[in-house]
C-alpha cells in the first residue's frame, strides 16, 4: 500500500519541489494527496482524502502551521507531520513537536537532506 | 508469586535451599523420635507384662495350694475358684501380650523364651480349668492342678524373668540405638545451622564489601569527573548524590529537594527558560524520539546572568533520561553541567582574529590608492586627538556631571574621526570608531556615571590607537617599499596643501557621498563646482577634511529621499548635491553644500527635541523656529530615525558647528521644506 502524503507550504516553488522528489527511488511508493497553501486548505485536504503523512511549513496565510499541527493532532491522531521551515531557532522546533510534529526541516534543503527526512519520517 | 520467583534465582537460592533443608532435617528428627518412643513405650509395656506374668503365676499356685486345704479341711472353694480363674485368664491375657511384643520385635530369643512360656502354661492352664470345672472339684483333679503349680511355677517365674531380661536387653539396644540417631540428627542440624550461619555472615560481608567498594567507586567518580553531575526527578527536584565538579560550575549551591528549574530560571532570561521546561517535558515524553531532540537543546550553551562587572559565564547543559526498573518508564533525568565560557571566548577571540586578519589586508587595499599625505595627516590628527581625549581622561575631575561632559567630548571627536576616516574610506578604522561610537552611546545614555564607566573609554581610544598605529606602519612599509621612485623626484608626501590638495578633497567627498547614497539605496548626482580659488588657508583645509565629509553625510541621511519617496513628491527620483568653494569679490572664501531633499522639517524637529527629553516640553514650545534650528548644532540631536554607519546620533553638525567657531567661519542654513538645504561657511579675508 502505497504511503499517503500531503504537502503543505505558502511557496508554490517549494511545494513543487517536495512533491517532485516524491519519485526518488529511495523512497518508498508514495502517493501525493494533495498540496495545500495554508493551514485551513490543509486541515480540509487532510479531513477527506485522510494523508499517512504531512510536511507542514509554519509561516503561512489564513491559519499558520503550528495551528494547523495543533488541530490535525486532534482530528487526525495517526499522521505523522514533518515541519518544514525557514524559522531556524530551537524555540520554534521545540513549539512544533510539543504540538505533535514528529519532525524538523530546515529550509533551504537539498535533496539529500529532504529525502532523509522524508525516510526518517517513514521509519 | 514474583518474590518466591526472586528468591528462587537470585542471590538468596542457596540460603533458601539451606533453610528448607534444615527445616526437613528438624521434622525428621521429631519424627523420628516419635517412633523410637512409641517403642520405648512398647518395650516398658512388654516389661510390665513379663513381670505380670511372674505375677499372675504365683498368684495361680497360691490360689490352687488354698483351694487344695479347702477342700481337705471341707470348705467352701468358690472363692479360690474365683481367683484362680481370675490367675489364669489374667496369665492368659500377659501371656498374649508378650507373645506378640516378641513377635514385633522379630528377637529370636524373646520369641522362643514366649514360645517355652506358653509350651509350660498350657499343662498348668488346662489344670486350672479343670479344677474350675465343678463347685466341688474332685481330688484328683486337685492334686494334678497342684503338682502342676508346684512344677511348673517355678520353671514359669525363671521364664518369665529371663524373658524380662531379654526385653530389657532389647530395650536398651533400641534406646541405644534412638540415642545415636538423635545425636546424629541434631549433628546434622546443627552443622546445617552453622552453615546458614555462616553462608549469611559470608554473604552479609560479601555485600557490605561490594557496597562499600560501590560507594567508593561512587565517590571517586563523582570526585574526579570533570562535569557537575546530578540527578533531577520528573519534577526537577534535585537528588542527593552529585559531583564535586557542580560546586566550581554552577553558580548557586543546589541542595538536595530544592528544584532545579525554579533555580535555573533566577539565572536565565525567560525565554531560554520557556524553551528549557519544553525541551525537558518533550525528554521525558515516551512518545517523541529522543532523535527529534538531538540539536535543539536550548542549554546547550547558555549565559548566565552573573553579578555586575563579572566576566561573563557560558554553561553547557545536557540531560539525559534515567530509566527506573523494568516497565517503570523514564524517571528522572541525569544532568550533566560543564563551564564552557573559555571555549566560548576563545571561539570570540579566533573570530576578532580572523575580522583582524581581514581588517587588515582590507586596510592595506584601503590605503593603496589614497594620497600618502593625507593619509598621513588623518592619522596624526586622530592621534592628536585622541592623546587630547586620553588628556581630558586622565584629568576628569570625579563627578557624574564631569564623567558625561567627558564621555560626550569623546564620542564628538571619535565622531569626527569616523567621517574623516570614511572620506579617505579607511573602512577599519570607520568600523572601529562606529563599534566605539555605540559604546559612548551607551554610556550617554546612563543617569549616573562612575569612575569605572571611563575605563571601557580609555580601552576604546586604545584600540583605536592601536588602528591608527596598524596603519602608520603600512604606509611607512609601503613609504620605504616606494622609496627609490620618490627619491626620482616624484611628487613627495610632505607636498603643501592648495588647489590640487582641494580637488583631491572633493573626489574624495564625491565617493563618499555615493558610497552612503548606495548603502541606504539612495539615488544620487554630486556637483562639484570650484572655481580658481587661489590659496587656501589651513583652517579651510581642516574644515574641508573634518566637517564638509559631516556635512555631506548629513544631506545624503537627512536630506536626500529615497528615490520612491521622490517620485511621489515629483521630483526627480536622483537627489541632486551640490558642493561649492567658491572666492567673492571682497576675497572672503564660501564653502556651501545643497541638497534639492526634503528641506528642515521644524516640527519634526521640535518634536524630537521634546521626546528626546533634552529639555522640558514648556521650553521647546516656547522656542522660535529659528532657534529649533539651531540646537541642529548642539551636541546629540538628529532628525534620523534609527542609528547607522553614517548618521542618525546627533553629533555631526555639532562637528560642524565647533569647527565654524574654532576656524572663525561664519555658518548660515537655508532650507525651505520638501525644496532644499543650504549650509553654507564663510571665511572673511585675513
């Protein structure tokens, strides 16, 4: 069964970077359930088609990524999320996983450093 | 059920084997002597009946002599037939007893002494019966019964006694026998007992050995380690055990009990404490990986709020979770603390010498391509100053006001000294002197000053010397690297100041003005207009030098917009300098700067001089325009919103005033708003 992601950054450019690297063939099949803007696309996204996994980004429109963590954690225990962000400081990645993340990203990353963390993620 | 488990296959297996041993060997003893005195009993028993027997024999003969007078003498008989039938069955019954004493105790000699007991009865009973049989027995039956008795009562009592000894014999054999099985028994419980003893001394010893040399063990770690170490529960109550290092590291004594968060927070700011509880919650959650945790340890290298004017201390913390017993989950967490602020400013100190390193050759680009003369005469001026500076340092007389007249003095010559070094763009010492500025800012910023607040002044003025000096020498090395092409007769570094000392002055304010208009995205045109002036006295030339770079850094700041900003006032979008030397008729020299910016905004200014708390409100508002405009050169009044390299601290028109004073210029300011500004100087002939 294939794992189901969904990516979630305010950045076209880097959601269609994480979404191209979907086919590194490091991974394991994965299927692309969606890419959402902001928070409250995500929480909508994640609510109906259900992702195993979600990279989130933090500073973003309508309801920013710590929420929207806070309130999958509620709706939807079992996903497991990856913070993918340019906010670099301890205090941030500290907030993130007390919310419910269950890994850290910082941007800018190379392929390598995406692919791993998507690995590490999976494991 | 665990505990017998525990004890089954831990270190009490032996003890507890020893103790059920011992515990079987009492019960066996007991046992034993149960049946051995149930023998004993047998055997008395079986004594008493063979002495019955010798009992009940002569009570027989007895009674059969009786019946035998009875009868001759004519008597009645009932009686003696009462009790010699009363004898033989009571014989009978002692006889059955022995028989079957002898028979339980398979003694060959016991059974055939019952045998010939019973086989002497048997005549002797059958007599006694036979006399019995009648109220009146007849004589002959008598006499039988009575030779019998006579025959037979003696060879049954000697039976009867050999069978007494012979059950007396074997009574003291068994007793014998109970006796070594008792002693053994107890032999072998008492050795049992002394092993228990001894295998539980031994143990006992054994442990408290191997818990001493534990506790030893415990003590020379925690005396040697390098770390301050201790343990905190899930609360961060801090245990008991702990290095002797933590004492040297931290700062405050942590007793046993206290918390170590509620101390940790005294010595920390808020937020590193916020993100300290989170990071030690997210440790001692089971869910989150202890990977995920690795690099955000917000402790892991922290300063420590310390008393004033001590160095500052930098800590490294790490935590790692204690485990309980099995199933019990994290418990706590073992703290390990270690003093790292050597680490840290030898990593300062390698960095200052890198920027040194890079300083350095950046200076020595620097200086390639200016005049050597005016290099040198920026350095011996500077030098001059700030000895003058070291002077007024040195002769402070000890009061606040006197320190903040001082401090002030310092930043306004270090000020001028920063846009003269930025009009030759000797970065390095531009940089030092701004770093310095912020340091004389601080200070100026303080109600009260002490003596010991001069001593980061004197330190400051120090390094800038020192840059001074760095410089001095490169352009000496370059000087003599170049001595032979000026010994050719090219032009000298001691050549004297006029016109084209002037020109040179003004390309240099020209790169100047550019260089601040691109740092603050300005678009900028400078025009230069100087006519043939003829000579230039020296108080022009050091105006030129010190105050037009004040100037022209304060129209491109102050004056010039940027260029959006421009655009939608309708101008331009390139502010427009222009700088002026120009000789009247009357001889008298003008130095004038314009700028087509945003003009003086008299309000703006009033405002900032209110807020400022320069002076109290009343007096702002009751000052003319005129005279708002003038504090322009009094020291510490900007219209600049925030402080940079190049302007925003108030104090390069005060530059620019003490210097129209001290070279007897006469200074005029025209500026209309959203037009233009004018600062024009004037030398009246000699």
């Amino acid at each position: 069964m294939k794992a189901r992601l969904l990516i979630v950054d305010d950045s076209m450019v880097i959601r269609n970077l994480i979404a191209r690297q979907m086919l590194d063939e490091r991974l394991p099949p994965i299927d692309l359930v969606g890419l959402a803007g902001d928070g409250e696309q995500a929480l909508a996204i994640a609510m109906s088609r259900k992702p195993d996994f979600i990279t989130m980004d933090l500073t973003m429109p309508n309801m920013d990524g710590e929420a929207c963590i806070e309130r999958l954690a509620e709706v939807l225990p079992g996903a497991r999320i990856m913070v993918v962000s340019a906010l670099s400081d301890k205090t941030t990645a500290l907030r993130a996983i007390s919310k419910g993340a269950h890994g850290f990203l910082h941007k800018p990353f190379s392929e390598e450093q995406l692919v791993a963390a998507l690995l590490e993620l999976m494991s | 059920m665990p505990l017998l488990h525990t004890l089954l296959r831990g270190k009490y297996r032996v003890l507890v084997f020893a103790v059920a041993a011992f515990f079987l060997v009492s019960v066996g003893v007991y046992t034993l002597n149960y049946v051995l005195l149930q023998s004993v009993e047998r055997d008395a028993k079986s004594i008493n009946e063979g002495g019955k027997l010798r009992g009940y024999s002569q009570q027989l003969a007895k009674a059969v002599l009786t019946l035998s007078h009875e009868s001759a003498a004519g008597e009645p008989v009932q009686t003696s037939q009462a009790q010699i039938s009363e004898a033989y069955q009571a014989f009978d019954l002692a006889l059955a007893e022995v028989q079957a004493f002898a028979a339980a105790s398979q003694d060959g000699p016991a059974l055939e002494l019952a045998d010939k007991l019973d086989r002497q009865w048997q005549p002797l009973r059958d007599a006694a019966i036979a006399v019995l049989a009648s109220a009146t027995p007849d004589r002959d039956a008598i006499d039988s019964a009575v030779t019998l008795s006579n025959t037979r009562n003696v060879r049954l009592l000697q039976l009867a006694d050999d069978l007494t000894h012979e059950q007396e014999r074997l009574a003291g054999d068994r007793t014998r026998s109970m006796r070594v099985l008792q002693s053994g028994a107890i032999a072998v419980a008492l050795l049992m007992f002394a092993f228990i003893v001894v295998h539980v001394a031994r143990r006992l010893s054994r442990s408290d050995r191997e818990a001493g040399q534990a506790r030893r063990e415990t003590t020379d770690i925690l005396r040697t380690v390098r770390e301050g170490l201790f343990l905190i529960d899930r609360n961060g109550t801090i245990g008991t055990q702990r290095s002797e290092h933590l004492a040297r590291v931290f700062p405050h004594p942590l007793a046993p009990g206290e918390n170590f968060l509620v101390t940790l927070a005294a010595l920390v700011t808020p937020d590193t404490m916020d993100s300290a509880r989170q990071y030690i919650g997210l440790l001692l959650n089971e869910r989150v990986k202890p990977a995920l945790l690795a690099d955000l340890n917000p402790l892991q290298r922290v300063q420590l709020a310390q008393p004033g004017g001590s160095r500052p201390k930098y800590l490294s913390f790490s935590f790692q979770p204690v485990r309980g017993d099995v199933g019990t989950g994290i418990t706590g967490m073992l703290v390990a603390v270690a003093d790292v602020s050597q680490e840290v400013r030898l990593e300062r100190e390698l960095a200052d010498a890198e920027e040194r390193a890079r300083s350095e050759v950046a200076l020595l680009l620097d200086v390639l391509d200016k005049d050597p003369a005016d290099v040198r005469r920026f350095i011996d001026d500077a030098r001059a100053k700030l000895d003058g500076l070291n002077a007024a340092l040195r002769d402070v007389a000890p009061d606040a006001g006197a320190y903040l007249t001082t401090v002030t003095k310092v930043f306004r010559e270090v000020h001028s000294i920063k846009g003269e070094a930025a009009a030759l763009a000797i970065g390095a010492v531009a940089t030092q002197a701004h770093r310095f500025e912020d340091e004389l800012g601080a200070l100026r910023q303080r109600r009260t000053l002490t003596g010991n607040d001069l001593i980061p002044v004197a330190t400051g003025i120090g390094h800038m010397l020192q840059e001074l000096a760095k410089i001095d020498t490169v352009i000496s090395r370059l000087a003599a690297f170049a001595q032979p092409a000026a010994d050719a007769g090219a032009r000298g570094s001691e050549m004297p100041p006029g016109e084209d000392g002037v020109l040179q002055s003004m390309q240099r304010i020209q790169r100047l003005a550019l260089a601040v208009a691109a740092d603050l995205d300005k678009k900028l045109r400078v025009e230069t207009s100087i006519p043939h002036v003829g000579e230039i006295p020296e108080p022009v030339h050091r105006l030129l030098r010190e105050g037009l770079p004040q100037l022209v850094r304060n129209a491109v700041v102050h004056g010039i917009e940027a260029a959006a900003e421009r655009r939608r006032a309708g101008k331009h979008e390139e502010g427009r300098l222009r700088i002026e030397l120009a000789r009247s008729e009357d001889g008298s020299l003008e130095l004038s700067v314009t700028d087509d910016g945003r003009g003086i905004d008299v309000h703006a200014l009033r405002r900032r001089l209110t807020e400022d708390g320069h002076r109290p409100a009343e007096q702002v508002a009751a000052m003319s325009d005129r005279d708002v405009v003038a504090t322009l050169f009094a020291p510490g009044v900007s219209t600049a919103a925030t402080v940079s390299e190049h302007a925003g601290r108030g104090m390069g028109l005060d530059v620019v005033g003490a210097l129209a004073r001290e070279t007897g210029a006469r200074l005029k300011l025209a500026s209309t708003p959203r037009a233009y500004t004018r600062f024009t100087l004037q030398w009246s002939p000699a």
